[in-house]
C-alpha cells in the first residue's frame, strides 16, 4: 500500500535545494531504520510531498510520526533558521 502525505507549515518559503536534499538524506536514513521505503519525495518552496510504502503491521499514523518528528527535529539541527521561519 501507498501513502501520500503532504506536510504544510504556516505557507513560508523554508525548502531551498540544500534544505530539500538534506530532507533527502534524512529520510534514506529513517528507510534503514524503519521498514518505510520512499518511492517519491518532491518539495516545493512551502511544502513537501512523501509517497511512501511500509509494512502492513505498522499504522499510518505511527509512520507520519515517525516521518514528521524525525525531519522536523534533524532539519531544526541542522538548520536553525528554519525555526525563525516557521
């Protein structure tokens, strides 16, 4: 099965390449932690889009915490402007 998950905060610019791709290599790593695999992960300047597949005995909504808080908290790391901007 396949989810969509699209994540919006205040519609501020906050994605810029360096940020998306960072976005990118922190979700490579949540797939080797967790049994999620990233088909597709596209961001826009406002939002970000995931399409994503895990196993059956995992519940959506566990999977969207695991996805939100775990980029949430290594973005607002790596980048602490983010934080100002949101």
């Amino acid at each position: 099965m396949l989810y969509h998950l699209v994540c919006v905060k205040f519609r501020r610019t906050v994605f810029t390449r360096d940020i998306e791709n960072s976005l990118k290599d922190i979700c490579s790593e949540i797939e080797k932690q967790y049994e999620i695999h990233f088909v597709e992960i596209g961001a826009d300047e406002d939002y970000v889009h995931f399409l994503f597949q895990s196993v059956p005995m995992m519940l959506p909504t566990r999977m969207v915490t695991l996805i939100k808080s775990i980029t949430a908290r290594l973005l607002f790391k790596r980048y602490p402007e983010i934080q100002k901007m949101v």
